[in-house]
C-alpha cells in the first residue's frame, strides 16, 4: 500500500465480486481507490489519526458502474432503441 488510507468504510456488507473473498465488513480508501479490504479491526488498524471512519451499520456496498464516454451518432439515431438511464436513481 502506498498511500495510508484516508477513508475507512467498516460495520458493513461489502460485495467484493472475488470469489475467494465474496464478502468483507470493511475497505479502506486511499487518495479515492480502494486500498484494503478486510475485516473491521484490520481496516481501522491501517488508518492514519486523520482519516474518516464511515459506520455503514450494516448496510452493503457493492461495485460500481462507471461509465465515461458516450455514442453520439448512434445515440442520436436510435435514442429510443437505446438503453435507457434517464429516470434511474
């Protein structure tokens, strides 16, 4: 690990999408990318004195969809054949 954490996410369900690992209760960020996964001690153990500890209290976390570019031409001519994500919270 490079970066000493700055953010510690612990107390959750963390979907990990390893499937030697399926699930933690913690992670730890650093600079903004996850650092470490593990366990609630081990995370909060890694972090600096000024780092953010996040109680999710139970609550899960799973991956996210990232997506940064667009199709305009063919968004443009088959707009309402398209996947649609207008109106997704």
């Amino acid at each position: 690990m490079a970066q000493q954490p700055d953010t510690i996410f612990y107390n959750g369900k963390i979907t990990t999408l390893d499937r030697k690992n399926p699930e933690v209760c913690a992670l730890a960020l650093a600079g903004g990318a996850v650092a470490a996964i593990g366990s609630d001690k081990d995370m909060r153990a890694l972090a600096g004195k000024n780092a953010r500890h996040i109680d999710l209290k139970g609550k899960r976390i799973v991956p996210g969809l990232n997506d940064s570019h667009t199709h305009l031409i063919r968004g443009g001519l088959n707009y309402n054949m398209e996947l649609r994500w207008d109106g997704v919270r």
